[in-house]
C-alpha cells in the first residue's frame, strides 16, 4: 500500500520536541547554525524512510513545522543541512540521520557502525570531508508519544535529615532476582515488584538512587571487544526511558516503577549525565548534537575548534553556559519531576554544571536557574564534585541546599580501618558530617553525602579482602579504574577458607558499615554491601554486563544474611537517635544544649589537643547527647572505634545520672548483637582488635564488673 503524502504547516516553535496536538503532531528543533532541516518519517518497523519533509519556518533559531494526519507512535528523526567545517566547529552532515534531543522514547537498537562517524576516516585520523553514506539502518528511530493523562503529582519528600541512600543499578538488582518474574527482571517493572521493595523498606533505605536509566548506548571501543557499557554514562537521549529497560517500549512503564517506590514509602533519585553524551571527540560518531549545532551544544577549543574541551574524560563536555543547552537541561529535570514523577538527581561529573568562561561559579546561571525554578526548586539535588578539567575538584563548593559525594570522607574512613597512623583527627571531622568542608558557607550536615564505596570502585567486600585492582576481564591490560583503594586484604589476596581471615574481613565490614551509618551526614549504601557482595576485585567495572555485576541473591552466604540483619539494626539504630536528625551541626560551647556531642580517649577522659596529636592513637569513643523533654534526663549513646590489630580497653566516662551502659551492639560478635545476658558494663570496657561497641546509658542498681564479665562470642 503506498504511504499516503503528508504536508507540514507552519507550527509553532515551542514546546521543543514533537508534540501530539489537536489533529497532528508539532515539531521544534533548535540550530542556531544550519541551513535547513528536514523531518524523516519511518515505517511503524524502523526500517524504511517513507517521506522526508523540509521544516517550513524558523524563529529564534528554532526550525519548527506542523504535520496534521500524524500521530503517536509516528516514527521520525532529523537530518541537517549546514557547513562542514571541523576547525570552525561545525560538523553538519545531511547524510546522517540524527535523534531529536527532545525524544521521550526510541524504537530500534542501536549498533555501532563505522557508518556513524560523520567524516572521513583516515589512517591519521584527519576529518576534512564529510562522509556521506547513510546510517539509518543502524540508528533507532524517536518516536512520538502522546503527553500522559494528566494527574496529582506523587512524590515523597523525605527530609535531608533522615535520608538513608541505597545506591544499585536496576538490572543488576532484579536480574537473578529469585522472586521476580523472568520477564520482568532487568526491567522497570521487575524493580517495582513487592518483594523487591519490601527488601529496601525491611532495611531501613529511604531513597533509592538508580543508576543512569536515560537511553543509552555503548562505545565503539567496547563493542569491538564484545562488552558493552553496563553503567549507563554514555547518554543517548536525556528524556527518553533506556529501551531495554521498558516492556512492550511503554516508557510509562518507567513512572509505574517509581509509583510502586512510592507507594512502598521511599524516594527515587535518579542518576543523571549532563556532562557529556555518547557522540565522544572529534573522532566519535555523529548521532544527535553534534550534527544538529555542534558549535552550540559543546564546548570547543578556541583557538581550533575541531577539537573539543574535555573536562570528563568522555571526549566531549557539554556547554553549560549556552541558553539553549540550559533551557534541554532543565527541560529535562521538569519532565522527569513532573512526568516520571522522581524526587532528586544525582548530577554525574557535576562541575561542568557551572563552568562560567572564567571557571568553576558557585553563582553560576544554572544553578541560578534551579534554585528559583518553582518545579524543581524543592527537589534533591546532589554533586559528584570533580571532574578532570582545570579546578576540577570542588568539594564543598555547591550551592546551598546541595548534597555533594564526600571522597574525603570514604578515604578517612578506610584509612581508620586500615590501621594507618595519624588519621584520628581527621576520622572524627568525618563522623561530625565534616563540618570543615561544609559549614563555612551556612551548609549543613545532610550536605554530606557520605559514603565507603559506590559503584566506581571496590565494593565492601573487596575492599577488605584485595589490595590490588583485578580489571583484567575489562580489556584494558589492568590499568583502568583507581589505583590508590586504601584497601587491605589480611594476609591473602582474594577469597580463601582460611576461617581467621574470613571472621576478621566480616568484622572489618561490620565496622565499616557502623561507621557509615553512626556518622552525621547522610549516609549512602552501596547496593549488596549490606550481604557482602562481591566483584572479585573488579574496582572499575562498568563494561561487565553479566552474573559478575548482577546480583547472585541465591548465593548470600549465611554469615552475608547475618550482616543484612546487622545493617537493618544499624539503620533501625541510626533513626532512634535524634542527633543523626538535627539540621545544624553541634559544636562543644553551642547555647542549645538540646544536642550534644563529646569525644573521649581509651582513659575515658574529654580530648584535648595533645590527645589528638597521639600518632600511633587507634581507640576513638564517640559520645550523642541530648534531651527529649524539658526536665528529662538526658540520654546518651556512646560508640567506641577500635582500629587497633590487637585488643585494647575503653574506660567508661563518668556522666551523671549514668549508672551503667548497656551494649547495643559489638561487631566483634559473630552476629554484631549480644545476648540480654551479657550486655551490661560499667566502668571498663574490653575490645577486640578491629571491633566497634555502641552503649546506651542507663540507671538502675545492677553492675556486671569487668572481671565478670563474659567474653563476647567473639568471631
């Protein structure tokens, strides 16, 4: 049957994107550059171009068109008619069909094609001509998709203060999922099922933060070694769902995922790249941005803008500071607070976000843009603060109101952990919520988001049983992912039977996660570190789409099962004790004595300078005052760190009212909780070495001496 011919109207210029109204379909393309445009509509299989349509106006640099007859489902992308002129930053190339940076879905894969690149390809990689074989056969199509049915927001908006993140990759979760539905695991729906979120909510999470889910394609130099990229930071299309993760290609499939989180009580935050896209340097393919105004959309160098400023490490960075690149970003944001109805994101490489022409602004336009926006203005937004360009390493330099990942955070708390000398004073700023690096501008202690380990690097329990990377199944001869891990593995590289190293790797995660989850801040759990989850060394395995990455849930051990118990009763722990949820951080002398916070030595004596000058010092005791109700007594939490490879002792501190304490928990237990029986001390307390005890203070007559006192069933 032969297509009938469709003709384009006027249209108007905004929304940008293709957007369903009465009787057709309305599409807007912003290129401050080209010369023309053209509309590509494709058969309902992808496969065969049906008509090509010429754009018919332009205003304010937006080529816009109306097509009536057309509908949802329409299949279409655009091809863009400009100079090719590499050194002065255009890469216009009609010949290559490109996405539409407003598509809310994709239809058909994408594969990796020589047939992408827009020029030339020459043995000394010189891009002076344009190529001009078509690549439509290996592109997706976008798709049309009709706005959904109009209905009350639905978000959760959990305080700062009591936020617990779970940081996991939505395949590798539901994958080997036993309880979820083959059908439906690695997919947006599998995330959704009950038992999943059941799991979280048992544990005490309040947020979930996925994994970027925005479309998203691998590298060429990944496909040719038969890997592909498994993370998700090579975005394709910032508004359109990852295919593979949507069932029969319904992107609200995505939003009834989020709903169902919702519903279970906890929050979505979304992992996001607006750094980079998946188009790479000069020598990258030409997919979207880069042939619809490439001197617009990135950054170029200026003194020969064939060649692209790269402050990721991706081979191209994004510019920011163009308006029409800002208006694609916080477009985006909108769509998915208001659509896909999410409660924060989780800006990847988040200091290219505002870079001004002189460098890093704190006062940059867009963070402007998102603090008086009135959709997005009370949603969570959180830095990774470093990328590798200049003044790259921003920590502590985001705006009001912003979380920012704490890397000095994770390495103080390794090197405790670890043993090495000298790191006392500087572990303990880290359990303050590292006041040093936030508080000078106003910030407080839910800013730091901090964490151990994420999913760049060693998981839990690889940091305690390797002291190298093994990235060897990457492809890269060993030498992608970090090299300095403050990592320890007790004497043998990798698993082993012998059962003292495993008791003490167990213990050592056990401190970790107690560190993590007893420090002010808001805490972020690495997906599976809460069972001991391993990726056998693997410290950077982003390309590893398979069962070393996903989730082997039938193969938690018992004593994995055991520390899931053991993270539900720290997280359970964490949110009784209303120092962990006050707004402003606690300092000795503070005229609000509601809250308080105190440091002692293994001499039960308050720290003074000197002690926290005690090199070789490895017993740090930890005390949380504060007072529920004029008049009350005060309750106080004592948590003592003990780094030490041999053990030690803790004299109690003498506090008034505190007749004795009465151990919460102790991870030199082989399950971290200790029988009723044996739970009271009061004057002096026993460690084993690398072990953490939090106390309760309590009244009463009763006394176990030390002497008495049974020996834990120690691991």
């Amino acid at each position: 049957m032969k297509t009938k011919k469709l003709f384009m109207e006027h249209g108007l210029p905004y929304p940008l994107g293709a957007t369903c109204q009465d009787g057709g379909v309305n599409f807007a393309l912003f290129s401050a550059h080209a010369e023309r445009v053209e509309l590509c509509l494709f058969s309902p299989d992808g496969k065969t171009e049906t008509q090509r349509l010429e754009l018919p106006a332009q205003s304010n640099q937006i080529w816009h068109g109306f097509l009536p007859g057309l509908g949802p489902g329409a299949l279409y992308g655009y091809r863009v008619y400009g100079p090719y002129q590499p050194q002065l930053g255009h890469r216009f190339n009609h010949h290559k069909l490109l996405i539409d940076p407003y598509t809310r879905a994709l239809s058909g894969q994408y594969t990796s094609s020589e047939l992408h690149l827009g020029y030339l390809a020459s043995d000394n990689d010189v891009d002076t001509a344009p190529d001009t074989r078509d690549n439509a056969a290996f592109m997706p199509k976008c798709r049309v998709v009709a706005d959904a049915p109009p209905q009350a927001p639905r978000h959760n908006r959990i305080p700062k203060s009591e936020t617990v993140i779970y940081e996991t990759h939505l395949k590798g979760f539901t994958m080997l999922h036993p309880q979820v539905e083959p059908r439906l695991r690695g997919k947006f729906l599998g995330m959704a099922q009950p038992q999943v979120l059941d799991y979280l909510k048992s544990l005490g999470i309040t947020s979930i933060e996925l994994m970027p889910i925005q479309a998203f394609v691998s590298e060429s130099f990944l496909t040719k070694k038969q890997l592909s990229n498994y993370w998700g930071y090579n975005t394709l299309a910032f508004f359109a769902p990852h295919q593979d993760y949507l069932g029969n290609d319904n992107i609200y499939d995505c939003r009834s995922m989020i709903d169902a989180i919702h519903d279970a009580g906890m929050e979505v935050i979304l992992d996001i790249v607006f750094n980079h896209t998946a188009e790479g340097n000069r020598l990258g393919p030409t997919l979207s941005f880069k042939g619809i105004d490439n001197l617009s959309y990135y950054r170029l160098q200026p003194e020969d803008r064939q060649y692209y400023i790269n402050d990721t490490g991706c081979g191209n960075t994004l510019n920011i500071i163009h308006p029409r690149v800002v208006q694609l970003v916080m477009d985006c944001l909108r769509y998915w607070v208001t659509t896909m109805r999410v409660d924060g994101f989780r800006f990847d490489l988040a200091p290219v976000l505002g870079r001004e022409l002189h460098g890093f602004d704190r006062g940059a336009g867009f963070f402007d843009a998102l603090m008086q926006d009135p959709v997005l203005c009370n949603t969570k937004f959180i830095a990774e603060p470093w990328d590798i360009g200049p003044g790259g390493y921003q920590l502590g330099q985001f705006p009001t109101g912003w979380g920012e990942w704490n890397d000095r955070y994770r390495d103080s708390v390794r090197k405790f952990w670890k043993g090495e000398p000298g790191i006392l004073p500087d572990f303990a700023r880290r359990l303050h919520g590292s006041s040093d690096i936030f508080e000078h501008s106003g910030r407080q202690p839910s800013a730091s988001v901090s964490y151990i380990c994420s999913h760049d690097g060693f998981t839990l329990a690889d940091l305690v049983s390797y002291k190298q990377r093994h990235n060897e199944l990457n492809g890269e001869a060993n030498q992608d992912g970090h090299q300095g891990n403050h990592s320890e593995n007790f004497g043998i590289e990798g698993p082993t039977d012998d059962p003292t190293i495993n008791a003490l790797r167990w213990r050592q995660q056990k401190n970790l996660l107690a560190t993590l989850l007893l420090s002010q801040g808001t805490p972020l759990i690495n997906g599976g570190d809460e069972f001991g989850r391993s990726l056998l060394g693997n410290n950077n395995a982003y390309c590893q789409d398979n069962e070393l990455n996903w989730y082997r849930w039938e193969e938690i051990s018992s004593t994995g099962q055991v520390q899931q118990q053991f993270a539900r009763h720290l997280i359970k722990l964490r949110k009784s004790i209303p120092v962990f949820n006050h707004d402003n951080y606690i300092h000795d002398g503070d005229t609000d004595c509601e809250f308080a916070i105190q440091w002692y030595n293994s001499s039960g004596e308050i720290m003074q300078p000197n002690h926290w000058g005690e090199h070789q010092s490895k017993t740090l005791g930890y005390m949380l005052s504060w007072q529920e109700e004029a008049g009350s007594l005060r309750q106080h939490r004592l948590i003592v760190f003990h780094a030490g490879r041999d053990a030690g002792s803790f004299l109690l501190p003498q506090v008034e009212n505190v007749l004795e304490w009465e151990i919460e928990f102790d991870t030199a237990l082989a399950t971290g909780i200790p029988e009723p029986e044996n739970c009271r001390v009061s004057q002096r307390l026993r460690l084993f070495s690398c072990s953490t005890i939090m106390l309760c203070a309590i009244g009463g007559d009763h006394s176990t001496s030390p002497e008495t006192r049974p020996d834990p069933d120690h691991e």
